[in-house]
C-alpha cells in the first residue's frame, strides 16, 4: 500500500471538509447511534436508565449560548444531552483508560471524519463551564486536526472512578486497551488515590488479580524498552512485557533491547525471550575433569594385606591390614613422624 504524502494529507482533508454531510444529518445520526450504545451511570440499571433524563437546562449551562449550536439538544437513554461542544471547552479524561494514541490511526480517523462526518458521537460530563471527556479522545484529537467541534452526549457530573470505569468500557468493547496502556492507566489510579489497591482494580475491569499484577510489573522494564514498546504497543502483549522484564533483570540491557526491537519486527516470540533468560538464570557448570587414579596391592609373604591408590590431583588412599602387633605399632610409630601427628 503506497504511502500518502504529507503534503497530499492536508488537500485531501479539505476536499473531504467540503464534501461532508450538513449538521442536521449529523446530528440524526449521532442520536441514533447514542440511542444504540448508551454510556449509562454505575450506579444506575439499565433497565432504569431510559426512563430518566437530565434536564436540558442543565447542560446549557455548560456551553454558553454565543458557542452554542442553533441545533436543538436530543435527549438520549441514560440522562445525557447530545450536543456539538466548541473544542475549546473540551477536557481530556484524567483518568482515562487509553494513555497511548497512534498518529497514524489520528490522521486516518481525521480523513474518514472529513469525508463522512462524525457518525459517532464520544461521551462527556459537564464540570462547571467546561465539559470532560468519557471516552472518544481519539476523536477528539481527529475533530483537532480538522478544527471541528466535536459530538457529544454530555452527562452530570459523576466520580472518579465512573470518569474511568465508563472509559474502560467503551474503549475496551471498540479496542481493547493494549498492556502498556492499562499499565499506565493503573499506575495512575493507585498514585492519585483513585483506587486503593490493586484488588479494587480488578473488580472493576474483571481481569484477575494476577493478570493487574504482571500488567503492572511492565512498568519495571528499563526506559529504553519502553521507548520501544510505545512505537506499537499493539505488538506486545502482557505475556511477551512480563517475560522481557524477567530476562532484562538478569541479562546485559543491549540484548534486552535487541529482542524487544525483534518483538517489534515480529521475529521473537515468547519462549525466545525463556529460552534466552534461562542461559542467564541457570548458566551452565563445567563439567568435572574425571581424574585418572592407580591402584597398587600390597602383598606380604604371598597374601594381600592391603591396597593403595593414587589419583592425578595429588591425593592418595592407604589401606592396610597387618596382623602382628609389633610391626604394626612400627609402622604406625613412622606415619605420625612422617605427617608430624601427635596423640
């Protein structure tokens, strides 16, 4: 696939501005799709939420009627308002689920929104005169790019752990988060006292506990494989980090390194990386030199009394059996003066 010019980039979104389709189309559209997919309060059921609806009052006092659309506001299922909000009074999700944005999928998001209009509308909450993405920063940053404002169905304000657990939902059902971001996400939830464990986290994303705690131990790995990993962190997954981290914790960081990039290439798989941390946990030993020995017999008037062994390392065994008493305590009375032994 041939690749499209920098250059070319900007004409095409320009052309595709012209051609897309009128407000009003895009606004019937977007309230369908709203109506379809419904960000719904945490604490509210589903079977509860299409009977309740905020106030439309409410949400014009969130974008000041000079910015305002002529449009009128549609009420969608879960209490929100479906408006067009001026970018400048958009705020990204502090706590958002997806942390890491390809500029490749912005530009493609950008060309695809010029030509066709935003179809889907993202999901806010009103916080004074400002409203906070829920979910759809990649659109956002595509809307910015096209200097459009942006679709919305903004909600009342809502908690901490509803501005991510509603961002968790939505991206994962349209793109599963890759490890690095829910890393990073976690990260951040624990150190701003969002959650206070670990635990809670799994509670509410339903992965389990042993899953957040290897998703977060990628967070150990050196800078530089970071580095790397956020060039396409769709290549890495929680299982290939976690292995990676195990082997850059005992191996030099230069081969650390050269398998992530061949993590990146699409050459290294996972029991690569096992394969290679093992050489560096469990080095191999040398093989003991088998010493060569010699044995010689000690015999007395035609019998054996005995045997004594030598080997090339210098050690020697002596073994012998004589039975006259005289001789014996001779022989004994030699060996201590010859090894210097005392009683």
């Amino acid at each position: 696939m041939n690749k499209i010019k920098k250059q070319d980039l900007s004409q095409r979104m320009r052309s595709a501005v012209s051609s897309a389709p009128t407000l009003n189309n895009r606004f019937a559209h977007a309230a369908a799709r709203a109506e379809l997919n419904p960000v719904l309060p945490a604490s509210q059921p589903q079977e509860e939420a299409t009977t309740q609806s905020a106030p439309v009052e409410t949400i014009h006092a969130t974008v000041p009627a000079a910015q305002a659309t002529t449009a009128a506001p549609v009420l969608v299922a879960g209490g929100g308002v479906l408006r067009e909000v001026p970018l400048d009074q958009i705020e990204p999700n502090p706590f958002n689920a997806r942390h890491i944005y390809r500029p490749e999928r912005v530009n493609e998001l950008a060309t695809s929104i010029g030509a066709n209009g935003q179809e889907t509308p993202g999901s806010a909450v009103a916080v004074d005169d400002k409203v906070i993405l829920i979910a759809g920063h990649y659109r956002w940053k595509a809307l910015k790019r096209l200097g459009r404002p942006m679709l919305l169905v903004v909600y009342p304000p809502m908690s901490d752990q509803e501005l991510y657990a509603k961002s968790f939902r939505e991206n994962h059902d349209r793109e599963e988060e890759t490890a690095l971001d829910n890393a990073l996400a976690w990260r951040n939830l624990i150190d701003k006292g969002v959650y206070s464990s670990e635990t809670e986290i799994a509670e509410v994303t339903g992965y389990s506990l042993p899953s957040i705690n290897k998703t977060m131990a990628i967070l150990g790995l050196p800078e530089p494989i970071l580095a790397i990993v956020r060039e396409n962190p769709v290549q890495f997954k929680v299982s290939l980090l976690y292995e990676l981290k195990l082997f850059a914790e005992s191996a030099p960081i230069e081969q650390a390194i050269e398998l992530t990039q061949g993590i990146l290439a699409g050459e290294v798989s996972r029991k690569t990386i096992t394969d290679a941390r093992e050489i560096y946990e469990k080095p191999k030993t040398a093989r003991k030199q088998k010493e060569t020995s010699r044995a010689y017999k000690i015999t007395r008037d035609g019998r054996d009394i005995g045997s004594m062994k030598t080997w090339d390392s210098g050690r020697v065994s002596f073994d012998v059996k004589i039975i006259d008493a005289v001789e014996r305590q001779k022989l004994i009375a030699e060996l201590r003066d010859r090894f210097g032994l005392t009683e």
